[in-house]
C-alpha cells in the first residue's frame, strides 16, 4: 500500500479516539495549503482508505493538525482552561511516493507521541 494514514489513539482511556478532526495542509515556500479536513472512524482510523493517495500523494513537507482540545473535552477529560494541548500540529515529509506514510498520534490530555509507523 501507498498513501499517507494516521491512527489516533486515547492513551488516556485506552480506546481509539473517534470523532477527531484533523486537518491535512501542503507547505511550500513558507506557504500553508489546505488539502483536506477529516475525522476519525470508531477504529480512531479515517475512513474512505488513505488520506492521500494516487495523484494526490506527491513528494513534498506536509502538516497534519489533530484538533486535541475539542476531542478531549468532547470525550469528557476534565481540562484546565486554556489546555495543556489544544491543537496539535506534526510536521513531517514524504520522500518516496512508492512507500506508505502513516502517522498514529497517542493522545492523552497532557501528552502525546508519534512516529512513523507501518
């Protein structure tokens, strides 16, 4: 498989984060372009298949805004006002357009991670 996926994860109730909005832009040039906005499925996954693929899924720096806050308070986590983490932001670059690019964020209220998975 090709494209460019992310996984979501509520490391704090140990459960896929569904109903997460996350925003995928292009950078260039100092440029910010929206490509497209989407949310996770139940599985904490995003429906449809990759979030880029085919012509789409170009060599280029990339964003995925993962819209912390509002999933966290939606779910219940009691958040001091402002949160520790609202939006956040992983910046990150596709080389090699004949490989898969997935980007999982473990989430709790005061934390998270991510890597590059498989």
């Amino acid at each position: 498989m090709t494209g460019l996926t992310t996984h979501v994860l509520d490391t704090a109730r140990g459960v896929p984060a569904q109903g997460l909005k996350i925003d995928l832009y292009r950078l260039s040039g100092g440029e910010r372009e929206k490509v497209k906005s989407v949310d996770t499925n139940a599985d904490g996954r995003v429906d449809g298949g990759p979030i880029l693929a085919n012509d789409a899924f170009q060599t280029g720096e990339y964003e995925l805004v993962f819209h912390a806050g509002d999933y966290l308070r939606m779910t219940g986590h009691s958040l001091p006002e402002p949160p520790f983490l609202d939006v956040i932001p992983i910046r990150f670059g596709i080389a090699d357009t004949t490989a898969h690019y997935h980007v999982p964020l473990l989430l709790s209220p005061f934390g998270y991670s991510t890597y590059r998975g498989s």
